[in-house]
C-alpha cells in the first residue's frame, strides 16, 4: 500500500482530514478540554499555511490520545487518525512483511516509550496468562542494549538480564547466554522478554534472534521476542533486504522504530507495533472518558506527529527510500575504504552507516573537534561517527585527514 505522492496530492489528503477532524475554530464542541493552538501567537489564517500541511496540522492541534488500530476512537480527530493508521500499516505490513491487518500500534513519543510498551504489554501478559509473579519475569538483553530497557526494569518492577556480546564482531555470546538462563531459572525465573537489536545505538550491530531462540527452548523456558528499531528500523529492512528479521519470523511479535532518527520526522515520533491481540493487555480500564480507551503509555499526543511521518513516507515512496538507505550506505562504505587503509581499528556491521573506531585509534581531541560520540564520556573505549543525511564524504574528506597527520601517515 505504499506509494509515492506527489506533494499536490499529499497536501489535499491532509487537508482533507483536518476538514475530517473537528473544527475548534468554530466553537460548537463545548465538551473537550483541547483547543486550537493559542490564536494570539500562532494564527490560522497566515497565507503561507495553505501550502504548508503539517504547520497548518499543528496550529488545529489534533490529539491522537489512545490507540486507532484498535476498537474505538475519539471521534473528534478521525480525519488524522486514518493517516496514522497508514503509517502503521506501511511499517507493519509494507516494512516489516506483517500480514495484512494483522498488527496494532501507534505513534508515541520515541524509541523509549515504545520498548517501554511493548515490555509493559508482555509483562501484564505474563501475569494474566500465566499467573506469573513478578519476580518470575525477566527482561534479556545484551550489553550493548539501549537503556530504555534498564527505565523498563525499574518502571515495571521486573528483573533485567545484560548478555554478554563479543569484543569485536558484538554478536551475543551464546554460552553466556547459556549460563544466565540456567541460573535464572534454578532461581525460580520462568518467564522472558527478550529484546533483539536491529543496529545498537553505538554499534549499528544487529542481533540474531534465533540464538535467544533456540537457548531459550533448550531450557523450554516461556518468552516473547520484541525488536528495538528504534534506530535501525527504517534502514536495515533496506539495506539488507534479505533479512527475515521482522513479521515473517515465527518468534517476533512486536517492534519499535524511531521516526525522528533515520526518517528526520519532528522529535515525539517513535512507532509501536505488536501482534493484534496483544495491545488489550495495557487497555486502562479507568480512562472512561477516552472513547475506546487507551492501551498506550503516554496519553495525550499530537496529530501532527503522525502527520509528519506519513508525509515523508510519501513524499519517498518504497524506492525513494531505498535509494536514499544505498547512497548513505555508499559514504559508509567510502569511510571503511578509508579507515582500512590508514590501518584503523573499527567496527562496522555491513548494512548499517554506524563506524565505531577504538577508542585507542584516535586521540579524544580529535573526537571532540568532528562530533565523534563516545561510548561512555568518562572512560571511553569506542567513537562512534553516524552517517546521516548531512554526513557526506566532503564533510568526511578532512578527518580522514587529520586522522592521518595523527598517525604520521
Ligand atoms: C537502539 C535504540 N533504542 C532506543 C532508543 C531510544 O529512543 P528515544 O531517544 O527516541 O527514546 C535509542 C536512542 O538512541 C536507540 O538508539
């Protein structure tokens, strides 16, 4: 279902789903606490919004509150809800091969608050299901896991399990991976959530979901399996397109991906997708006043979020979007050619736009004069350089060289 538009189109689609949303401008909803943006700073009539779709969704100020792929929804916003329903289904079904209808999700605020819905989900799934207590769930990760899983553990009041990842190549370690298992469940452990990684924020590195997989069954311990693409989400599906790390595998019932990382969305643009059936289990049955509910962690949200994300994904269509994954991979690799040549230690896992040199490569005022991210700003032991959008190889061309001058090259 994912096309190109052209920016005519684009701009009539919202337009028209504004026209679909109440209008607050004409005063007749007396019931809801919400309003217009405040009309002595930000005004509706400016010419220029008629040609500017997502200003003009910000300043109607639509609240996406709860969940649209699911049951009932506040009918004042339907208009833009249908277009976050889109996103969903271009993500879940065009993006990650899910079956048609077959997933729920919504726009949240980021990569955080995703992983942080997703391991709530499982966890009130655990304990509904499975009568389990909550010192029998545990969260597995590995090392180099964003912390977005840590806030998760202490949020929920569940256990959390770090394995180990090789040194160079930042694979799990399976018999690490082994050996917790074995000793959290002869502590009385019995179920997991494991949370796999399409390119880690410092390594690009991407996990292989089978291993957690096939230990797991070894032991016949009781999982799910969510993936953070928070980074990663909207790249690696294009850059290795052989991948079977999303809906087409059996054991992945979920995912996270940031719209505000690769995409270059406005930041509160994080994406949540699971399985349908799986979402009631954060249905809070308090919120009464929201019509359908609300399954999502955060609340009030706005529209215009979710607006952003389905222009851009329009604005590329499918093969837009691939092209412009293979020019950010084509620097990457130039940067590689480089680094191999001036004899630099680095990691890099090949589909992905993240380097990341030893720390004992480059001197830490080098680092600091291009941007260079460390793993940790105490002791650091890796740089990382991302290749975005802005990133090109003449931005690259004068590190390089200062790299060299460092090594007397
Ligand atoms: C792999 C990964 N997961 C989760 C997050 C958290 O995303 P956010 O900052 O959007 O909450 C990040 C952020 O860098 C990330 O790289």
């Amino acid at each position: 279902m994912w096309k190109k538009l052209s920016k005519e189109a684009i701009r009539k689609r919202i337009f028209d789903s504004l026209n679909s949303n109440i209008d607050f401008y004409e005063g007749k909803i007396l019931g809801v606490p919400a309003s217009h943006l405040d009309g002595q700073v930000f005004y509706k009539d400016a010419s220029f919004l008629k040609d500017k779709p997502f200003l003009y969704t910000l300043v109607n100020n639509p609240n996406h509150i709860g969940c649209h792929t699911l049951g009932d929804s506040e009918a004042f916003f339907e208009g833009t809800q249908e277009l976050e329903r889109e996103v969903i289904s271009i993500c879940s079904e065009d993006i990650f091969k899910g079956k048609k209808h077959g997933y729920d999700g919504y726009v949240a605020s980021g990569g955080t608050e995703a992983n942080i819905q997703a391991i709530w989900i499982y966890r009130n799934y655990f304990k509904k299901e499975f009568k389990a207590k909550l010192s029998e769930i545990t969260i597995l990760c590995t090392r180099d896991n964003h912390y977005s899983m840590d806030k998760a553990s202490n949020l929920l009041n569940i256990g959390i399990q770090h394995i180990h990842t090789n040194h160079n190549d930042r694979s799990l370690d399976q018999d690490d991976l082994d050996k917790h298992i074995s000793r959290l469940m002869a502590e009385g452990k019995k179920y997991f959530i494991v949370v796999a990684n399409m390119m880690t924020t410092m390594f690009g590195s991407v996990d292989d979901v089978d291993q957690y997989a096939s230990i797991l069954k070894k032991h016949q311990a009781i999982y799910k399996i969510h993936i953070d693409g928070a980074y990663g989400g909207f790249f690696y599906p294009f850059s290795n397109q052989k991948t079977n790390m999303n809906f087409s595998h059996p054991e992945i019932t979920s995912v996270t991906l940031d719209a505000h990382k690769m995409v270059q969305a406005p930041y509160g643009t994080g994406i949540f997708m699971i399985e349908k059936g799986m979402m009631q289990y954060t249905f809070t049955e308090e919120a009464q006043y929201v019509k359908g509910l609300d399954a999502t962690l955060i609340g009030s949200r706005s529209g215009a979020n979710a607006v952003a994300v389905w222009m851009i994904l329009m604005t590329y269509g499918p093969h837009g979007w691939y092209e412009k994954i293979q020019l950010l991979l084509i620097r990457t690799n130039w940067l590689c050619d480089q680094l191999s040549t001036l004899g630099i230690a680095f990691y890099r896992n090949p589909y992905s736009n993240i380097v990341t040199i030893h720390g004992n490569q480059l001197s830490a005022g080098l680092a600091e004069k291009y941007g260079l991210v460390p793993d940790s700003h105490g002791t650091p032991s890796w740089y990382k350089v991302v290749v975005m959008e802005h990133v090109n190889v003449d931005n690259l061309e004068p590190f390089i060289e200062d790299l060299k001058q460092e090594k007397q090259l």
